[in-house]
C-alpha cells in the first residue's frame, strides 16, 4: 500500500513542473502586451511630471 502511495506522488511530482512551465509560458505571452502598453503608460507618465504644458497644450 505505501509501495503505491509513492509512486503516486512520484507521478505527481513528475507531470507537475510540466504543466506548471505550460502555464508559467501562457501567463508570460499574456503578460507582454501589458508589459508593452505599462511601458508607454510610464513614459506617458515621465512625461507628465517632467513637461506638463505638453498635455494641457
């Protein structure tokens, strides 16, 4: 019965980092358009604090 246990939790262990990189690659292809549009929302904001007379214009 132990014998078994075991392998069970060795089969976990052995399909779990396989499905966990899938989903650790998905999040990261969702995460770089948002990385892409942070990065023109921040220089939106540098340019807010460091020329204000270009929004209000």
């Amino acid at each position: 019965f132990s014998v078994k246990n075991n392998k069970k939790k060795r089969n976990k262990g052995e399909t779990l980092p396989k499905s966990h990189r899938m989903s650790h690659h998905r999040i990261q292809r969702i995460r770089e358009p948002y990385r892409r549009s942070f990065k023109l929302i921040s220089t939106k904001m540098w340019n807010f604090v460091f020329f204000p007379e270009d929004l209000s214009r």
